[in-house]
C-alpha cells in the first residue's frame, strides 16, 4: 500500500478498491445479490398455485401472495420462471388470518385490532434430488389497525403491508441457505 500511495497518489486508493471490488465480482461459479447466494446450476423456479385453508381470508389473497412472491425472485435473483421442469418449486397454504383486539387503554376499551396471516410455505428441491434440501416452514406476520377503522376499508393494504414482510422473509429462508 505505501509503494502504491508514493508512486500514484492518493488518488488511486478509490481506484484500487474499486478495481479490487470489479475483481472480486468476477470470480465464477457464484452469484450475490442483497446477501443471497445462488447456486449458479439451479436455474428455474416455479410458484405452484396457493390454497386458502382458513374461512375468512379473501379469496384473492392465494394470487397476491403468489405474484408477489414470483416478482420478488424474478427482480432479486437470476432464476427464470419455469412452470414445466423447474430447478426449485414453493407450494403454498394460507393458514390463517386471524383479526384479535390488542392494547387495552384505560377502562378495558381496544385501541387496536390485530390482523395476524400464516402462510405456510413448502420448498422443494427438483435440481439435488436431496431431501435435505427440501423445507416446510409456516410464516406468520401481523399488522395493527384502529378500532375505529372497518377492516374491510383497510384489508388490501394490511394484506399489502403483511405481504410484504413475510414474502421477504420466505426470500431470506430459500436463497440465504445456499
């Protein structure tokens, strides 16, 4: 580093570094986006068609998870959709959605409600053939709402918000394990 700092200034540390950072992106054979790794032969996934096991979730609630799920991989990841002989499959089971009074005030009155969804989710391998490789796991998130507000006037945009977090965390769960 000092025979760099005498001979080409200051200047070129920036350069340097950023040299090294290009470098070091180039090495074959693995893919990082955001932490994630990717297995570089695991090039497909499909996002199977979600069921609704609970009473009263919004029947369209299968297809916001869905696509929202089948965005995330295809805008974060270098897998392509694969509805035929796909690399990895999820499967998916919404569980519960649940709406429970939470934070008591002063004289037993609600604040705010609680909307609580579950979605189990299923992984599966095609690509290893490895059961290990292979998960079920249930996500669960919640988002808390005023009493004084109708819970179909703010569904769509709890569902949105609970989305959100749990298709992140399904994200993190599949690609951080690689």
């Amino acid at each position: 580093m000092e025979y760099i700092l005498r001979h080409f200034g200051k200047c070129s540390i920036p350069i340097l570094w950023y040299c090294l950072l290009v470098a070091q992106s180039c090495i074959p054979g693995l893919y990082k986006f955001n932490d994630t790794n990717f297995d570089p032969a695991i090039e497909s996934f499909y996002v199977g068609t979600f069921e609704v096991r609970t009473g009263n979730a919004p029947p369209t609630i299968t297809q916001t998870f869905e696509e929202a799920l089948k965005i995330k991989i295809r805008r974060e990841s270098p897998l392509q959709e694969d509805d035929v002989a796909p690399h990895i499959e999820f499967k998916g089971i919404v569980s519960s959605f649940n709406v429970l009074p939470t934070t008591p005030q002063a004289g037993e009155t609600v604040a705010f409600n609680r909307l609580t969804i579950t979605l189990e989710i299923e992984y599966i391998d095609h690509f290893h053939n490895d059961e290990k490789a292979n998960w079920k796991q249930s996500f669960s998130r919640f988002a808390d709402f005023s009493t004084e507000q109708n819970l179909l006037d703010v569904q769509n945009d709890l569902i949105q918000l609970i989305g959100d977090q749990i298709i992140e965390d399904i994200f993190n769960r599949a690609f951080t394990d690689w």
